[in-house]
C-alpha cells in the first residue's frame, strides 16, 4: 500500500515528459478482462498526446513499451489479484505500477509533474492507523486506511521470532489442538505451558521492535492476539497511539478482510474525534482573527515553511496556480495550464512533508466548511 514518503518522493519529481495512469481494477472474476483494455485506451491517450507535445513516433514507443507488455491478455499474472485501483507512472528513467485499495476513475496526465492527487484520501489523518496481527508463530505490522490494509516491511520486525526449538513445540501444540477441534484457533488457545519465559522475551522483543518502528508515527494502533500475548503487548508497548481495546483472538482465527474490518471499528470513532477536534480549533482562532487561515495565498506558504500544525480540506478542492519559492507567495492563476500546479495538493503534500496532520472534510459538512482550512503552529 503506498506511504506518505512514496507520494511525497513521486511529487517531488520533474522534467517532461512525466505520464500519469489511473485506471479501476479487480482482483478475480470475468471483469479481469478490462484490464488490458482499460490500459490499451489509456497509453494509446498518453500516446496522442505526447505527439501533440512534439515527441516523435519512436520516442514515444520507448517511453510506452514497458506498459504496453499487460495490454495483450488478461491472464497475464500481472493482472492476477490486483488491488482496486492501479495507478502507472512513466517516464524516460522507467515505469512504475503502484496498486491500491480504493476505485480510481479512469484519467491520464501528461506534463512536468506526476498527478498524486488520486492517492491523497489514503493519505489523511482521519483514514489511517496501524493493524499488529501477532501470534507466537507470525507477527506482521499492517499499515492501514478505512479501504484495506498491507504490511509493513521493516527488518526490524523481521527479525523478531521464538527459538528454532520454541517454534516446533509450538507448530506441534497448535497441530495437535486444531486435530481435535472443528473451528480454528481462538483466543483460549493453550500456549505450551514450560515456555513462560520465551513468551515474555518474545512478547517484550516484539514490543521493542514496534515501538521503534513507529517512533515517528502519530496514527492509532490496534493489536490483534490471543488474551496471552495481547495482555503482554499492552504492557510492554509503549507507542502514545495504542488503542486500549484489542482483537481478543487469535489472528488465524480471522482472514484479511475480517480483522481490517474489526480493526477499523475500534478506531473509527476516535479517527472522526481527532477530525472534529480539529475543526473545532480552526473554526475557534479563526473566530479570533489569529493562529488560522481559509486561504491558500496564506494557507500555502505557512505549509512550505512547517507552520501547518493542521490541514482540513475538500478532496474535490483544485486550485490552479503558481508558487513561486524565491518570495513565498502562491499566485491563483484564472485556468489551469502546463505551468500551473494544483496549489491545495501541493498544500497537502507540504504539510504532510513537514508532519502537519491533513483530514478531509466530513461528508455531513462538505458545505459548510471553506475547501482549504489551515491550523498554523505559529
């Protein structure tokens, strides 16, 4: 699934020509087979309007011909169990396919910069938190939004495991109680009883190895695990986000979809909270004349500077414009050109780079609020 620093390192990408390809996909089924032809129609637009840009027939066949390897057959397993939504980006250093877990509508850019702004709900404070799935036999961290959920990859997690020994009692234990049982392992699941004291070095190891991993994380994080091992956790973790409330089972007991689904419940009132909570704050100062701003000529440059403590805007927000870094200012330009940016995704982008907090609108007052609201730290 694709992080803050993804988004932020494709953004911050320049030089034409930089093509962007966002199309819906799916994971199984007879509607596998758009697939290639959504991607068909989507270079063969890319195509044309790089000819309109002056690129010859074979410049632009070499930019294309990676893509257009999946355009021939839906059985091609680079089709097979895709995310939602897919999104290419090309250029002349490479093409690269990122998969994610929300719908996108089909569109295609051409121009000095890649488009992120597809990517941008994942990326809100209100959307995200963390999913740690830990048993004695498989601890994975899961960076997650409202949508799905994907792994972390960290060494430092994958380092954490019970003694070579430990692991095959264990694997024997958990045979023996599943032959003798008709569901799936649960939270009454019996740790072998000699190995108390791997469990609490495991349980504090992976403990340690989480809390660093997370050191400069802000979003909740829920554990799911066996009563056991999620009393240990609780105990032994540290990181300020730990959600008090677990998944009291054992993750086997759970597939994907099911524990993001739990996971998601225990955190969605406290994600809406924060959300609120920082309405709130601006719809105060702004009261106040002071410490926030509804616009971006203000909004723009605090956010390059890291004065954004807190961005809330409408995900359908464009503003064209220009921002020009020797003075600082943003310039709204009448109508968006090959030289304009989108000024509210570069506020976004900024904010988030410098560790501001971005929410989206709540859907109840979509109206109500200003597309571009902005808490400053100073």
């Amino acid at each position: 699934m694709i992080n803050n620093d993804q988004v932020l390192a494709l953004a911050e990408e320049t030089g034409f020509p930089r093509i962007s390809l966002f199309m819906p996909t799916h994971r199984t089924g007879a509607e596998l087979r758009q697939g290639p032809i959504r991607l068909k129609n989507l270079l063969r637009e890319a195509s044309q309007r790089l000819e309109t840009r002056g690129l010859s027939r074979d410049e632009i066949n070499a930019l294309l011909a990676d893509a257009r390897k999946y355009t021939e057959s839906e059985a091609d397993p680079f089709w097979q169990h895709r995310d939602h939504g897919l999104a290419v980006f090309i250029s002349s250093e490479g093409t690269r396919y990122i998969s994610a877990p929300v719908t996108f509508d089909e569109h295609v850019k051409v121009g000095q910069r890649y488009l992120v702004k597809p990517f941008l709900p994942l990326l809100m404070r209100d959307s995200r938190f963390y999913l740690l799935e830990a048993s004695l036999d498989k601890v994975v961290l899961h960076g997650a939004t409202r949508f799905a959920m994907s792994p972390v990859q960290d060494d430092r997690l994958a380092i954490v495991t019970l003694p070579a020994g430990t692991q095959d009692v264990l694997v024997q234990e958990t045979s023996r109680q599943e032959a003798n049982s008709a569901s799936p392992p649960s939270k009454n699941d019996v740790m072998p009883s000699d190995l108390p004291e791997e469990v609490r070095k495991f349980g504090a190891a992976v403990a340690k190895a989480v809390d660093a991993v997370l050191a400069d994380a802000h979003e909740p994080l829920v554990i799911a695990a066996d009563d056991r091992l999620l009393g240990m956790l609780r105990n032994d973790i540290r990181y300020r986000g730990l959600v008090e409330d677990g998944i009291r089972e054992h993750p086997r007991a759970l597939d994907d979809d099911k524990l993001h689904a739990r996971a998601y419940e225990l955190v969605r009132e406290r994600l809406d909270a924060d959300r609120q909570a920082a309405i709130e704050r601006f719809e105060g100062r702004q009261g106040s004349g002071e410490g926030a701003s509804d616009r971006i000529q203000e909004v723009l440059p605090a956010a390059v500077q890291g004065r954004v403590e807190a961005l809330i805007v409408s995900v359908d927000a464009r503003i064209p414009g220009l921002y020009v870094s020797e003075t600082s200012n943003a310039v709204v330009a009448q109508d968006e050109t090959d030289e304009t940016i989108d000024l509210v995704d570069y506020a976004v982008l900024q904010t988030l780079r410098n560790g501001g907090a971005v929410y989206s609108h709540p859907v109840d007052r979509a109206d109500a609020l200003p597309q571009v609201a902005a808490i400053f730290r100073y």
